[in-house]
C-alpha cells in the first residue's frame, strides 16, 4: 500500500488538544494493524524545546534517540507503543537552520532563496522523510499553533502543495471548538465557520472536522456544520470532553474517524480494530474504587504539564494495580521542617522531581529527610535522585556542605558534580547526556526486582552525575549504587536496601511508560506504595 499522510491542524484556540486527536487516530488505525508514526510540526524559531523553559511549553519530553522534543511526543508514545525519534519533531528553526546550511554550502546555485519554494520544499521534504523509510503506511502530521497564526502559514502552504501532490494519499483534519454560552444556554458553531474559511483562503479544504465541546452536538448542529464548511455530514465528528485522554480513542472509533480517514484515502476497511488490551486498560481505570495517594515534591506545581509523562506513567501503573491516582503536587519551595510532617503524612509514596537550579531544591532535601527517617516509599527521579544523594550525604554521612556543583560550584563535597565530557561544553542546546543509555542492575537489588531484569535500557537528559569518589562511603553508609552504565561506570541507580521502596534514578524512566507496555519501576513503586498505605490504614 502506499504511505497515505494525515494532516491534522487547529482552529478557534489552542490547547483543543490536537495531539490527543492525532494520537487516538494512530492509535486506532494500529489496532487495525497498520504501521503507523505521528510527527510534529512547530512554527517556532528555537531548535528544539530543550532550552525552553517549562511555562514556555511543559515539559521536555527526549525519544530513544536523543532528541529533545514536544511532549506532543509522548502522548504519541503512550497511545501507538511505537518509539519516536528526532524525526517526528521539526520547528521552523530546524527548517531554516536546514535551509541556510545548503545556501552557504552553494546548494542553490545562485538562486535568491526564498519562503516558496526553498523553504516549503525542506518543509516538505521533512513531512516525507518517515514515509519515504518505507516502513509505514501512516504518517500523520500535526502541524503546532492555530490557523490565522502567521508563523505557521510555511507549514500550511506546504500541506496545500502536498494535498495537491498527494492527491487521494493524503487528508486534511481541522480541530476546532464550539464553545457553549451559558448565558444564552447555546453551542455556538461560528467560531468553527471562521476557521475552516481562514483555511480555505490558504488553499486547504479539510476533508474531516473534529469539534472539542464540552456539551453534545446535536445532529442538527453538526450538519449545518457540514453545509457552511464543505465537508461530508458523516466527516463532521465531535470530540466532547471526557474523564480520561485514553478515552477519545473509543470516542473516535465511536464515530467511525478510523473507517471514515481510510475510506477517504482509498483504503476499504475490514473488520474492526483489536482494542483488546486497551479496552482492558479502561475497564481497569473505570472499575477502580480505592486510591493510591502520591505526592509529587516540585516546583512547577501550578504547571502540571511540567510533569506530564510523569503523571502519566503513575496513571498507567495505578491504573493496572486497579487503583484510582491521587497525585498531589507540593510545592518544594513551600516545604520546610516545620510543615513537612503535615504536607506529606497522608501520603502513600513521594515522587521528587526533576529539574535544574537551586530554587526549590532545599524543599527537596526537607521532603527527603522525613521520607527517609519515616521510611515512606520514595523515587527521586534524575535531579530528585541527586537530591537524594546530597541529603544522603549532609544527615547520614555527615558532609555539611553536600551539594551538586550545579548549586554550589564551589563546594568542597561535591557528591553530585559535573560530567567529565560536560566541562568543555558551553553551548547549552542539545548538549546534554541525551536518549537511552544502557544500565546494569545489581543482582537482588529492589530495582532489578522491579525490573525483572539486570541490563536495561532507559532515556536521559542530564549533565552532572553521581561522584565515584564518594561511592565507597556511601555504600558503607547504606546507599547503595545498584546500577551503572556498563561503559562509563556513571551511576544510575541508588538505593537503601534497608527501607520499604527508597529508590533514585538518574534516568528519567517516565518517557518509556505507554499504555500497551507501562514501565516496570513505576509499577513497583506503586505497588510499594499501595502497600504501605494499606499498612498505614492497619489492613
Ligand atoms: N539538573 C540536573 C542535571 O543536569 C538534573 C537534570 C534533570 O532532572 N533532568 O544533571
């Protein structure tokens, strides 16, 4: 079959959640047994996200092969099970950055170089780049921002040439909104009427509407919908809220987007997608009635998009230990010696989180001290798990002055310090230790048990490390380094063997958790924490 391409773009406002959509769609169209990947283009000048603050654009998600991307990308993770990479993310930075490379290497030959078609055409080459491995018959293409915006009009000039190219291999769908008036006790369908006309004017007629509401549609609505934009009256579908993002594939599928996206590429369904395991997943989530109670120790708390794919993996091992999550955000900065006890009592496991920086880090330590002494399961994650180190050394070993020369260059007791091949580095975008990096795990330790396995392989995103020279001190002291990268001997993993569930990674194992494959140590933390809750509650 050849590789069909589906455009998803966005109108009214931002946040519809295009990448859920996008997501759901592929998600579907894989249960049908398709091979297919998700890609994402953002109209903005930075390289990648990596050097955007989180109350720029969340969290930082990194793929397997290092690359620092959109959490648009996780979620295509967690709904298809299939591995992206650095070519499933592109910016315009990227675009042009492409573009001025070949102008300065005489790649143009005396051309003036030009938005069309110089920069379309690397646009477009980009969207065919997966569908030209051979390897699937899907690429959908979510192209970031909102219609009318004026950086992304490149991006939509290219889908109006491809449409053109493609032909029947490719598709159009437009995500807008129908917001409803309380006031007047009305959806009102004229911000979608606007939409689909400012994507007319650029040339792109869509062939699907995926409207997000928060009240149902009526028929009625929906095909006069159809009727001022164009589009089929069955091709018009609504996505209306719903309890949980692993939903609105059943939603889709509900309203046939699957069949309806195949019929219009040419392809006849057959059957009906195996949404068994899926479906297993939400039976699961729906018939839970007791709660895992996690608090999450950052400090992005009024930003929960800063933890995304954390969240979303204590969803996925809450959710198949047939728990509801209760995840608490406590903000690090707020936590102090005096208020620690009340903030984290009614908790049944901590999460500290990563970051970079010294604000909110002593919050941190407070949270650590207390887990440890009252020997609460706890998992520090990449700079949580160095923060565990630092407050190993300051309370146990006794190294008043413990930091990480990320907080305190200067510190005389620099557990925590920067990598070797860190120090000749100045530029700050994508030089991190970035992707999967291999780990062994020590025999009998609670993380090769949480793993089932001693070598494995987790991403990373980070640029100080464990410091060896204090690695024998801390095992005498009952910190044990219980995983390593086999070629460098960095540390990965550490842990008191002696306490419930006290473990700390230098890895960040929140990007490899999907539903169909949920990650092995996220669910033995839950696990450890469901225990001790119970324990708690004297059951
Ligand atoms: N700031 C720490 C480092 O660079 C931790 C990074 C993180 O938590 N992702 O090593």
């Amino acid at each position: 079959m050849e590789t069909k391409y589906i455009f998803v773009t966005g109108g009214v406002v931002s946040s519809l959640g295009k990448g859920i959509i996008s997501s759901s769609l592929a998600c579907l169209l894989k249960a049908r047994g398709y091979r297919v990947t998700i890609q994402k283009f953002d109209p903005y000048i930075n390289i990648d996200p990596g050097t955007l603050n989180p109350y720029e654009h969340g969290e930082c998600y990194v793929t397997v092969d290092g690359h620092e991307a959109d959490l648009d990308l996780g979620h295509y993770e967690r709904f298809t099970n299939v591995p992206t990479t650095r070519a499933n993310n592109v910016t315009t930075g990227r675009i042009y950055q492409s573009v001025i490379d070949k102008e300065r290497r005489g790649d143009y030959l005396g051309k003036t170089v030009q938005i069309v078609p110089h920069i379309t055409d690397e646009i477009k080459r980009n969207v065919k780049y997966l569908g030209n491995t051979g390897n699937f018959d899907f690429i959908i293409t979510e192209i970031g921002g909102t219609v009318g915006d004026i950086e992304s009009l490149p991006f939509l000039e290219s889908v109006r040439q491809l449409r053109w190219e493609l032909g029947q291999n490719s598709l159009c769908i437009h995500l807008t909104y129908v917001p409803y008036i309380a006031a007047a006790k009305e959806l009102k369908t004229k911000p979608t009427q606007h939409s689909v006309k400012s994507l007319q004017e650029v040339g792109i007629q869509p062939d699907i509407l995926v409207l997000r509401t928060e009240k149902d549609i009526p028929a009625e609505m929906r095909r006069k919908i159809a009727l001022f934009c164009n589009v089929a009256p069955d091709s018009v579908i609504q996505s209306i809220d719903v309890n949980s993002i692993y939903k609105v594939p059943l939603t889709m599928h509900g309203q046939h987007l699957d069949e309806i996206v195949l019929r219009k590429t040419g392809v006849t369904p057959e059957g009906e997608p195996d949404l068994g395991r899926w479906l297993e997943f939400i039976e699961k989530m729906d018939s839970a009635t007791e709660t895992v109670n996690i608090g999450l120790v950052g400090k992005y708390v009024e930003l929960q998009d800063a933890y995304k794919s954390i969240s979303e993996s204590l969803f996925h091992a809450a959710t198949n230990a047939r728990r509801k999550l209760n995840l608490v955000y406590i903000h690090s900065e707020k936590l102090t010696d005096a208020n620690v006890a009340e903030k984290l009592a009614g908790m049944d496991g901590i999460i500290i989180a990563p970051g970079f920086g010294q604000r909110g880090i002593e919050g941190k330590f407070v949270a650590l001290k207390w887990c440890r002494e009252n020997d609460v399961p706890t998992f520090g994650i990449c700079l949580g798990m160095q923060c565990m180190v630092i407050e190993f050394a300051r309370n146990v070993l006794g190294l008043e002055d413990a930091n990480s020369t990320e907080m305190n260059p200067k510190t005389t007791q620099n557990v925590i310090d920067l990598m070797e091949e860190q120090k000749s580095i100045s530029n700050l975008g994508g030089t991190m230790r970035l992707g999967a990096y291999e780990c062994e795990l020590r025999p009998g330790s609670k993380a090769a048990e949480a793993y089932g396995a001693t070598t494995i392989s987790e991403r990373h995103r980070h640029r100080f490390e464990f410091n060896n020279d204090f690695r024998s001190r801390f095992e005498e002291a009952g910190m044990a380094c219980v995983g390593e990268n086999p070629a460098t001997k960095l540390v990965e993993v550490v842990e008191i063997p002696g306490k419930r569930w006290f473990i700390g990674t230098q890895y960040h194992p929140e990007y490899s958790s999907t539903v169909l494959s949920p990650n092995p140590i996220f669910a033995s933390f839950i696990k450890a924490a469901i225990a001790y809750g119970e324990e708690k509650a004297g059951k």
